[in-house]
C-alpha cells in the first residue's frame, strides 16, 4: 500500500510533514525554473538563492532567448538576490541550482560569496564546483569558499537535460532528413 490522503503506509496515521527548509524542497523550487526553461527550449537549468529560509530570486537559463552567452540561470538569480538584497554580498544565502555550476558561473559565485551552493546534477565535462574543476573550494583559496552540496533530486535533474538533449538530437535529424528529401536526396528511414 503506497501514500494515500497525506499519510504515509504501515504507520500510525500521522500527517506526512515536508520540511520547507529542506534542500530537496529547493531544489524542486529550482526544478521547476528549468521547466520553464525546456519549455522555450532552452537547456533546462534553472536556479533559487534562499536567504534566511525564504527565496529571493529565482530563474531559469535564457542564453537563447536574450541571445546572451552570460545568460545562465546561476547568474540571473544572483543578480536579482543582489537587487533584493541592495548588496552584491550574497551572505547567509544559499544557491541552488539544477546543474553544476559552470566555471562562468562559478567565478561569479566566488565573487558574489553565498554561504553554499546546493546542485542537482554534475557536469564532467565542464562542472566547476568538483566534476571537472573546484572554483568554489580552490586551493589556494580564492577570495571565498562555498560549502558545496552535490546530487540533491540529482536523478531528476539529469533526466530532464536528458529529455531535453534526446528531442534536440530528434529534432536535428529530423530536420536534417527533411533538407535531404527537399534536394531529391534518398533518406534512409533506418
């Protein structure tokens, strides 16, 4: 017997409590900002800074849409906690965000110093918080270090870029194929 009606099976029927405080409810605040990022088919990052408990900003990755390479979704949430905040020190803060930080990104958290950096997924290719490179825990130390959380709903992180990146390469050969038929080529359907 699973969940039903908020109580939890093979228990005394106590309510369920979510601790609003948790890293996997912000991260599933963060997740949500890279649903909106797949949704303008932009790579589905997205990103939360929480400072005391409560957001202050959150938003998603809009590279293409701004067409603006600085456009990460880590960036545009710690510019707008940086407005909330009247400060460019982000202390007592927290980020989280969906994917690992890229070296971009994780050159601005160091500068911007937030007390943590909580991430879904990591990036081997170019993750720079600990996959490829640590910009937030350099030795020698840069001017601040991030204590870094890693793989917090990680399984559900990477399966959205996945999703995203499996209809990309869908859609690519698909167009590809339709150019082919349009020049009079022959398209091989398998």
């Amino acid at each position: 017997m699973g969940l039903r009606s908020g109580y939890a099976s093979g228990v005394d029927p106590q309510p369920l409590i979510i601790d609003l405080q948790s890293d996997a409810y912000f991260m599933g605040l963060a997740l949500r900002e890279a649903r909106k990022a797949y949704a303008a088919t932009e790579v589905p990052v997205g990103a939360v800074v929480v400072h005391d408990g409560r957001v202050i900003a959150r938003a998603w990755n809009q590279v293409e849409t701004l067409q603006d390479a600085t456009a990460h979704a880590e960036m545009l949430a710690l510019t707008a906690a940086q407005q909330v905040l009247g400060n460019w020190r982000l202390e007592k803060c927290t980020l989280y965000v969906t994917k690992e930080p890229c070296p971009m990104c994780a050159g601005a958290i160091v500068h911007c110093r937030p007390e943590r950096v909580v991430y879904g997924c990591p990036d081997p290719k170019s993750g720079a918080a600990g996959s490829w490179i640590n910009l937030l825990d350099s030795n020698p130390p840069l001017n601040h270090r991030c204590e870094v959380s890693a793989g917090v709903l990680g399984e559900e992180c990477l399966a959205l870029l996945q999703g995203f990146f499996r209809e990309a390469r869908l859609t690519r050969s698909k167009s590809r194929a339709e150019v082919d038929v349009s020049q009079g080529g022959d398209v091989d359907p398998f």
